[in-house]
C-alpha cells in the first residue's frame, strides 16, 4: 500500500470509523454509495485531502466518482500531485 493510501486510511478510520476492525477497510470497501461517508463526511474527506496533499479538488470531484474507495482517492490525489 502507498503512502497516500496509508495516509487516507488511518484518517477515515480515526475519523469515521472508530472503533472498528481495521482489516475490514480495503481499498475497494465503498465509502459513499456503502453508506460510510454522508454528505458532510464526504466534504471533510475533501477538505483532509486538499490540506494533508497540497491539492485542490474541483467541486465535481467532491462525489462517489472520485471518493468512493480508497483506491479511487489515491488515484485522484496522485493525479492531482503529478500535474
């Protein structure tokens, strides 16, 4: 696992998660359309990642598209980091 994995890991765990088994967040777990962020978590992941990585992110980019699982926000943030 990456750097920016690890790092979004620990934070949805800390922040949305407490309490549960570690092991059961994979990569491919969905965040959004599996009812683990809200609205409101969603834009606290948003502002974490623009904060913690050094990016903006468009307000299109603030949805299960792009935030649904670790995977899909490793990605976005390593593309917003190459350009």
């Amino acid at each position: 696992m990456n750097e920016v994995r690890k790092i979004v890991r620990a934070y949805i765990l800390r922040e949305f998660l407490p309490g549960e088994d570690p092991a059961l967040l994979t990569e491919s777990v969905q965040l959004i359309r599996g009812g683990i962020l809200d609205s409101i978590a969603t834009l606290k992941l948003a502002a974490f990642l623009e904060s913690q990585f050094n990016i903006e992110l468009e307000a299109h980019e603030m949805s299960a598209d792009y935030l649904n699982t670790i995977a899909d926000i490793a990605q976005l943030v390593e593309s917003k980091q190459s350009k």
